[in-house]
C-alpha cells in the first residue's frame, strides 16, 4: 500500500508540472493591468503553496519507501516511469523557484521598471514668543509627502532613475504638502530625473536632475529634499591601509540659473543683485570636487573622512530669486510658467535690509567631516549602532562670520517592529558660512543659518516598513545687524527662542 500511495503522488505531481507551465503561460498573455498583475500575483502564491505541500508530501513518501523495516514486497513501476522517483523532486524544486522568481518580478517591476516610494504624514507645531526684536510664531499644522520612484536597467552600464513627489513648487527645501486650500488638488512634479552610467564598480557618471553627490542627510550642508540639474563623477580605488582602505573620488557641476540676458537693460531686476547695465548676465552655478576615504578599526568599529569643497559662481542671483522683484526673471523663465512667489529660506546677511546681495562677496565653502561607527552592539537581541558625526566648514570666499559645525550622536536604527534610535545634534551656522536656500529648513525654523540649534530625535519601528519619527528643535538667533559693515540679517540676536516639534509616520514600499 505504501509503493501504491508514492506511485500516486508521483503522477498528481507529474500531472501538475504539465498544468502549471499551461496556466502560467495563459497568465502572461493577459493584457497588462494592475488587476490582471494582482490576479496572477495571487495565482502565483497559490501555486507556489501548492507545490511546496506535494513536495513535502513527496519526500515523505520517498522516506518511507525507503525504511528497510516497513518497505513493502517490490511492486514493477509502470512503462516509462523509470528513474521518476529521482528526477521528480529536484524538478520540482526547480520548478517552485522559477515561480518565485517570475512572482517577485511581477510584484517588482512593470515594463522592466522597478517602482518603490514613501509616504511620510506629519504634525508640525512651532512656537516663538515675540519681543522688540522678532514677533511671535505660532504655527500648528499638518503635512503629508508622497514620492514615488521608478528605475530602469537599461543594460549592464546604464540605468535611468526618475522621481515624482509631491510639494510647493516655490519652497526647493521640501517636498512636503500642507493641508490646507480647500479641496483643491495638490502638485506632483518631477523630483530626480538622470541617466547613470557605470561601466565598472569603481566608476559611475551620471547626468539630470539629482540628489546632491555628497548628500548625506545629515541637515548640514543640505536639505534633504534638494536637488540639482548638472553632472556629477564618482571615481573609487582601494588603498593598501586597513584603517583607510578605499578612497572615492566625487566632483559635481550644477547649473543653478540660465538668465538669457546677453545685454542688461537698467530696469532689470538683475541690477539689484549688482549687475551693469550693458554687461552680459551669466548662469549662476555650483562645482562640488571632493573625496572620501573609509576604513575599518577593528571587526565592529569602522570610519569614514571626507573633504570636499564648494565653488559657487555668479551666487547673487540665488538670493535675487529669494525676493519679490528678482524672482520672475530668474525663476519663471526657466520653469515655464509664473511662480507665486520668490523662493523660501532665509538666513543669510545681505548688505541691504532684504537685498539681494550677499554681505559675503564670494562663497568657496571648504568642509572636514569625520564618523565613526560601532556596528556590533546588541541590546536584547536588536543591533543598536552606535556612531559619532563631526563635520566643520568654513567659507574662505569671506573674512568673518563664515563657520558652521554640527556634531551628532546616533544609537540605534529601525528595521523592524520595535526597534528604536536616538540622536542628539548641535549645530552653528553663521549668517555667511553656507547658502540658506539650500539647507536644511527644518533645523532651521524660518531661518537656516544665523542659528545655532539643539535637536533630538527618538524613532520607533511599528513594522518592518512603518516608523513613528519624533523631531524636538531648540532655536536661538546668533548675531545682530551692523549697517557700518552693510551686515543685515532677516533676525537678529535678542529674539525669543524658538521651539519646533515634528511629530510623523513614515512608510516605505
């Protein structure tokens, strides 16, 4: 009886290897539809079960076939049946795995494109008590931000990448949507469009509309919702050190504005920023060269240098579009149709109460930065890394008031249901030490430098994908305005502290 019962499994699982290819087939030729992709999404997994239980149901079978005690009188295997009882399982297994693959590339890609996103809805509350130098703030509001990404292999060298979110179109430092204007439906435009080529591990340049090539979330030098139209480089090599045993080379080249002024007309708003009449207004732009070594120190602490340097050219004009008068000529011109307003974030001195000059007259912004990271501390049985950042800049286009620092203090990371992380931050950013247009707006409230700020963060994991992210800001103005010096700054020293707590839930896909 037993040989009869494994002969039976071997035909119901020979008669089932005939169907699936059938219906998988019958699958594919469907049109191509969320619904029908959901459909056979859910097919797949049934199948992918099924299988799974006859070839448990067949191994057992085997198992038992096998036992000298309880082995059966030998009984002839049908004609053609040779050699299935070894073939059979490793088929199917086979076959299992190649359902799984065609299900995670069906849950995975559409057309060969690889879709992943976030969404992230926020509680922001901001407080600041007025006096003779600032007035109150008080703003208690809501906001959401959906991205969506797609990306693309287009061979072994290439891959395009692009990015759609949500936000203001006149506020670059965010991405985030405020609940508000009725009913009225809110924008999605493109965030990172760019093409990637990377003939080899060691090397990628790519070009479009991208994150910034040194990025690194950490609110010093940028706002993590900036991007930038240009070029960029990496370029890496291992170096024979254990302490440092990889260097990558990065440079980048933004094309920030395209004035199309070849002679400039004395009524321009250009001529606020300190243009001639009569001279020829040239793009504003960005060129970003560096380096970054990393290496390890021992078998759980690992370190990571890096050195870079910022060249800006022709910057005025970022701070033009930053007013009222400025704005239309270098923003509307470039994006096709007419803003509401000029560019948020403030913060920078300037030599006329809300010029568009900048007290600085150049900014070639150099920066160290320095981590090390304990990844190999455990606390009930979650890893909890542990790492401290240090980075320092300094605009050397300028003689005073040019520095900005940021230390960080992290333990902790989020992966799944329950896991929690800390981290401390301090930070000073002097009123001429980097652009305020392009820093990060949120440990700057209302302003992004001329602060100096405490914040603290505690995240925890409600599952493997779905964080509940707390943000505390303690906010105080650094220096005050010296018409001597034509140094004006939108706040000055004296103004109350201000006080911000954001309050979210992130979801990734």
């Amino acid at each position: 009886m037993g040989g009869l019962r494994m002969k039976t499994c071997l035909w119901l699982v020979v008669a089932f290897a005939v169907l699936v290819p059938s219906s998988m087939q019958a699958s594919e030729e469907k049109p191509i539809s969320m619904e029908a992709i959901m459909e056979e999404i859910s097919l797949l997994r049934t199948l992918i079960a099924e299988q799974q239980q006859q070839i448990e149901q067949l191994h057992n079978a085997l198992k038992t076939a096998a036992a000298p005690a309880t082995a059966p009188a030998p009984v002839e295997d049908p004609p053609g049946a040779g050699g299935v009882t070894a073939v059979r399982p490793q088929a199917s297994t086979a076959q299992a795995e190649d359902v799984s693959k065609k299900l995670d590339t069906l849950a995975n890609s559409l057309g060969g494109f690889k879709l992943s996103g976030d969404f992230r809805f926020r509680a922001d509350m901001q407080a600041r008590k007025g006096n003779a130098v600032a007035g109150p703030v008080q703003n208690v509001r809501s906001r959401y931000r959906i991205r969506l990404n797609a990306d693309k292999d287009l061979d072994s060298d290439f891959r395009f990448h692009i990015q759609l979110s949500t936000g203001p179109y006149n506020v670059q430092t965010t991405n985030d949507q405020e609940f508000g204007a009725m009913a009225v439906k809110q924008p999605f435009a493109i965030a990172e469009a760019f093409i990637d080529y990377h003939p080899s591990s060691r090397l990628s340049l790519r070009g479009g509309r991208m994150e910034e090539v040194f990025a690194d979330n950490s609110r010093f030098l940028w706002d993590d919702d900036v991007r930038f139209n240009g070029f960029q480089q990496t370029a890496s090599m291992a170096l024979p050190s254990r302490a440092f045993n990889k260097i990558e080379f990065r440079a980048a080249e933004y094309f920030l504005s395209n004035p199309n002024v070849p002679l400039l007309a004395a009524t321009s708003p250009f001529v606020t920023a300190g243009y001639q009449p009569g001279q020829k207004v040239r793009d504003a732009n960005l060129f970003h060269p560096g380096l970054l070594v990393t290496g390890n120190l021992g078998t759980r602490w690992t370190q990571q240098a890096t050195a870079d340097i910022q060249l800006y050219r022709n910057q005025n004009q970022i701070q033009l579009s930053s007013t009222a008068v400025g704005f239309p000529a270098v923003i509307n011109n470039s994006v096709g149709f007419a803003l509401s307003g000029p560019i948020s974030a403030f913060g920078n001195a300037t030599t006329t109460p809300g010029g568009a000059i900048y007290n600085a007259p150049r900014f070639q912004i150099a920066r160290l930065a320095y981590r090390i990271t304990n990844s190999g501390i455990t606390l009930r049985g979650r890893e909890m890394p542990l790492y401290v950042d240090l980075q320092a800049s300094r605009n050397v286009g300028t003689h005073w008031l040019r520095d900005a620092i940021m230390a960080t203090a992290n333990f902790g990371q989020i992966r799944q249901f329950g896991d929690v992380r800390f981290l401390y931050q301090f930070a000073i950013k002097d009123p001429n030490a980097i652009i305020a247009q392009f820093t990060d707006d949120d440990l700057g409230t209302g302003l992004t430098t001329n602060i100096a700020v405490h914040a603290v963060r505690f995240d925890l994991g409600l599952t493997r994908s779905l964080q509940w992210q707390n943000l505390f800001f303690i906010q105080n103005e650094r220096r005050t305005n010296n018409p001597a010096a034509q140094f004006f700054v939108p706040v000055q020293r004296g103004a109350n502290t201000t006080y911000r707590y954001l309050g979210q839930l992130a979801f990734s896909f």
